[in-house]
C-alpha cells in the first residue's frame, strides 16, 4: 500500500481511504448538525455541502493505514506452524478451552472500519491465573482454521493476561467477507514481547455469519445529467442495496465530488505525492447546511496549487474543488428507507459555457487530490488539463458507522462530461458601450495594446471590485469575461475563457486578456461582464501589430502568479436550486474540498445554499 505524504493527509477529502474498500466510521466533528433541517418528511431528501470533511476520512485512512503496516510488521512468518502429536497433546493438557462464542446481532457490513456493535463475545474457561493468552479468528482476513497444538499468534491487540479461570473477551468483527467463522484460544509462549504467539490450545468453530459485502451490495445503478443551466446542474440516480440492510439504515446520500483544474501558470516544485483509492465524500464531516452560507464562497475559483503547501513555487492553479450531498433521512421508528429507488441533487457553482466531466488522469480509481497533485507535477500548462466529477451512494447505519463507497466498488459512478449554458446577458452590441457604462475600467500602458499579447485593464473603480479584493486576501478570486469589439469577440487569458480579478503589489486591482494575434490595427474596445453576464464596465484601447505573440509587453512586467501562492482555508458551500427533479430535496450540503467560484451572482433564483467544512490538519 502507498503511504499518503503530508499533502494527502493534509486534503481529505478529498477521498482517501483504505484501497478498494468503503469506509465507515463515527462521526468525530463536535458541533456538526446532522440532523435533517425539516421533519415533515419521514424521508425528507436532504442536500448540502462540505469544505474540510475529507480531512477527517483522509486521517482515519491513514491511521488505519499506519495500523496496518505495524501489525504487519509484527507478525511472525509462517504465521501458523503446524501441530504434532506432542503438541496437540500438551495443548489439550492445558485445560483452558473456548466454550461459547455469541455472534453479532443481524448482518455484519464488510467494506467498512469496524463498528462498535459488531463484536463478537468470545468465553473461555479453564484457564491459567497470571497466563497470557490472545485470541485468533478468521472475521478479519479470513484465512484456515488452526489445529489444537499449532503455533500461531492471536490477532486482536495484544492478548489479555488471566486474572479468574472464566473470561468472556469481546473480538471486533474485522471486515471479512466470510459465512462461517471460527476463533482460536492462543496461549503466549512469551517469545515476543507486544503480541501473542504461541500454541493453540483450543479451537471453537462453525459460527454461522451474515454478510453483507457492502461494496458489491450497493450499487449505483445508474446516474445522468439533467436540467443543466448556466451555473447548476442537476444528477438524478438510481440506487440499490442489499434488503437485509434495510432496517439498520438510517440515511442514504447522493455525494458528489467536483475537482476541475483550468490554468496551470508559474513552476511547481513536484511534491511526490502518494495516493490511495477514489472515495466518495460521506456527507456528513463537516457538514454545514444551505441556509447558513449566504456567500457564496465555497465555489469561487481558487488557487489550487496552495493546497498542496507549495510555499517553494510560483505555481498557480486556477480551479474548482468542492462536494455536494442530497440525503434521504429516516428517524426511529419510521418505516425503513427502501432499498431501491432515485435521489436527486443539484449541483450548484458552476462557471457559465464551461465544459465538466472526467478528463485528463488515468483511471477510475485515481481520487481527485491525486488527479490535481499529477497537474501540478506535471507543471503542465495547457488549459482545461483535468477534471473529475464523480458521484457514490453513502449509508449511514444506526450505530453511527458510514459507508462510503471507494476504488472499482458498485456505489461509485464518473458523472457524464456536460456543458452549462453560455451567459444569459452580454455581450452587448458595441453602440451600446457608451461613457455612462464605462465604469472607469482603465487600460495599462495608456490604453495600448499590442496583437498576440497578454494586456492588462485596472478594475478599482467598480462597484463589484471590493468584494473581489476581499476574495483574493483569503486566496479566492473573482472571475470575469473579457470581449473585444467592435464585433465582440471573447477574449482568453491564462486562466481560461475568462480572468481571475487579481491585485498587484500597489494594491491596485487588474484583469489580464490575451489580445488575439489576428486583431486588426487601430481602436477597439474591451468590456468586461461577470459570469452571469452582467456588463460591469469597458476601456477604449488602441491595438498595434505585434511581433512575438504571447509576451507580456503591456502588463507592466508584472505575471498573474505572484498572488496567492499561500495556504488555502478551503471553506464549504451548497446551494439548491429550484430545477425539475422527482423529489423535493428539503435540505441540501456539500463539501467544499477547495473553493469553487461562487459570488453573488450565483445565488440564483430559487437556491438555498448549505455549506460543509472539512476540518484541516
């Protein structure tokens, strides 16, 4: 297994856990409201977001991890040394014998962290007052069951000593996809000093289990896009999962992650950062309900390269990263949540015509940190260089475990790549540009630009550029459209078909455009809008022939990476908007996993906003 690096750990959610298995775990964020916002519904569906909830399944991943590889350590090999005649006997001699073991009540869930309630009670009589024993099983990772007289080691901790000749010893089922079980009493020979090794003396067999395989038995049946607008879309899916469970869920979750890369600029020092498998967001760390966000700011465009502790580089990553959730809760004493059926979400945050879905890393299973991690190493400075946007089926089960579905499992679907809808407004005919809606936008270099270069234009004097400014302190930015007339035609810049507002070393606030190396000599005008489109204002420029396209000849020597190149506060926001779907979603979350561009502007009609913070190493 790869070690997450420090980053890793440091993401979360970005979706880390155990390789190929879901997780489950209680809920350890104080303060978190879980609970549905609206009871009128014995089902209400539920939706929001989260900005720091991926840290906590990104720790316990990597404490589990770590678990893991000193038990392995531990362990002697050959792990079972077989018995002879002499040993069965003196094993037999010593009195000490399994005489009763009582199984979990209802199913066991494989694909999970253990579960507090799924412990099996293990009484032993006969033994030795001042012995060490320990307890070996198959209900962790299978394996054959040991012969009276064998050496083996007992797997659960590191033994108990005898204090009475009668103990009952509670073993944690260990997520093993079995029917029968069997368990092993393991008397230490006092050959290694933290765990127990030593003969089997006796050996109960033939507890019948009931297994559920979580990451086979929920599925993911199906997953679309519906309804896309100019900053939301809306995911219907179907779902399935295994009736024995029924009874013991108590939510089930639609968790959408969306990690959207559109700029590489500067150089990153490569960090070598290792992974472990996709997750699935579990809609619940961190979590923070739509009517408690009313800026927005889980979805503005950020600097992604700052998440990655890239204090030793320029690089600068403009992108979006966050996650949603739409739920269906059930209190006590409801009818249980059917095991078949459709949920629906609303992505919110969207950029206006910008193209998301699943593009540039290499399998399914790759989790979105990861994905972000190969752009940066790559120092790969092409636009539109990856993205990912994949949805899973959470459960959350009444003793407090959650699944959550991870790698190649049956819960966990890529969305299909879309397009949102172009601005509804702008741009506006060039007559329409007039001195009364000029805004005081001005043009670097008095107001000369040269074909084939990056030019820059000041924004302080909008009305919009405070709140943008503000953004930009805590690593957020604005992101606004350029058009050059007369004829207006949209302009790129280095961050993609639209520019991060930034601000330079006077304080002075600017936007940067690349001016097309085919613009024809004389005056033109260049109009900024907003990403609904909105005209925020425009400058007169005078376009002169250039030699070398690409120099940055008009931006006063300055490049758009010398902001925000610090750590990020990844906060969390969700919205629901008011689009078709088959069920009301009363209650909406996400997580936001970095910040995706939001501002005023996408609190459109009929959206209520939930946020979800993750917490940060």
């Amino acid at each position: 297994m790869k070690k997450m690096g420090k980053v890793a750990a440091i993401l979360a959610g970005l979706s880390m856990m155990l390789a190929g298995a879901g997780t489950a775990y209680a809920d350890d964020t104080a303060g978190t409201d879980t609970s549905p916002q609206t009871t009128q519904s014995q089902q209400a569906t539920v939706s929001g977001q989260a900005t720091q909830t991926q840290q906590a399944q990104a720790d316990a991943a990597q404490a589990q991890s770590d678990q893991s590889d000193k038990d392995a350590a531990k362990t002697p090999a050959p792990a079972t040394k077989q018995a002879t005649p002499k040993a069965q006997a003196k094993a037999a001699a010593a009195g000490a014998t399994i005489n009763n073991v009582e199984a979990p009540q209802g199913v066991l869930k494989t694909s999970v962290y253990l579960s507090s309630a799924e412990k099996f009670k293990v009484t032993v009589t006969g033994l030795t007052i001042g012995q060490k024993y320990g307890i070996a099983s198959n209900i962790s990772g299978g394996g054959e069951e040991p012969a009276v007289g064998s050496e083996t080691y007992g797997e659960y901790g590191s033994g108990f000593t005898a204090d009475s000749t009668t103990k009952t010893v509670e073993v944690s089922y260990g997520g093993a996809d079995i029917t029968s079980a069997w368990f092993a009493l393991v008397q230490d020979s006092g050959e290694y000093s933290d765990f127990v090794y030593g003969p089997v003396v006796s050996v109960y067999g033939g507890v019948t289990v009931s297994v559920v395989n979580l990451d086979k038995a929920v599925k993911l049946d199906s997953l679309t896009v519906e309804d896309v607008g100019q900053h939301t879309a809306g995911l219907k899916a179907h779902y399935t999962f295994d009736s024995r469970i029924a009874n013991d869920v108590t939510k089930i979750c639609l968790s959408t992650t969306v990690a959207r890369a559109y700029q590489l600029s500067g150089k990153y020092v490569p960090k070598g950062i290792g992974g472990l498998d996709r997750i699935a967001w579990d809609c619940k760390t961190g979590f923070v309900d739509d009517k408690d966000d009313t800026t927005g700011d889980a979805y503005r465009v950020t600097n992604l390269a700052s998440s990655f502790n890239a204090d030793s580089s320029t690089a600068v990553l403009t992108g979006q990263w966050f996650s949603r959730a739409a739920y269906k809760t059930r209190d006590a004493g409801d009818p249980a949540i059917a095991s078949s059926g459709e949920l629906t979400s609303v992505i919110p945050g969207l950029l206006s015509g910008t193209k998301y879905g699943n593009w540039g890393y290499s399998d399914n299973t790759t989790p979105d940190y990861m994905m972000l991690s190969d752009v940066l190493d790559s120092n790969n400075t092409n636009r539109d260089p990856a993205s990912m946007m994949y949805s899973g089926i959470v459960l959350e089960f009444g003793d407090g475990v959650i699944y959550a579905p991870s790698g190649n499992a049956a819960g966990l679907k890529n969305v299909q790549d879309f397009t949102t809808k172009a601005a509804a407004n702008g741009p506006v005919a060039s007559e329409q540009l007039t001195d009364a809606n000029k805004g005081g936008i001005v043009g670097a270099n008095d107001g000369k630009a040269t074909a084939g270069s990056t030019y820059r234009l000041y924004v302080d004097s909008l009305k919009d550029t405070a709140a943008c400014k503000a953004a930009v302190e805590s690593n957020q930015y604005c992101y606004w459209t350029g058009y050059i007339y007369s004829t207006p035609k949209q302009l790129d810049s280095a961050d993609g078909k639209a520019s991060a507002v930034r601000v330079d070393k006077d304080g002075k606030a600017y936007v940067e455009y690349q001016i097309p190396s085919d613009t024809v000599n004389g005056d033109h005008k260049i109009a900024l809008y907003d990403n609904d489109g909105n005209l925020l204002g425009w400058a007169p420029v005078t376009v002169a022939a250039g030699q070398n396209s690409g120099n940055n000849q008009n931006n006063g020597g300055s490049n758009t990476n010398q902001n925000n190149t610090g750590s990020a506060t990844k906060p969390n926001s969700n919205k629901n908007n008011t689009a078709t779907k088959p069920q009301k979603l009363t209650d909406t979350g996400s997580s936001v996993l970095v910040i995706a561009f939001a501002a005023i502007a996408l609190l459109v009609a009929g959206v209520s906003v939930v946020v979800y913070r993750r917490r940060q190493a």
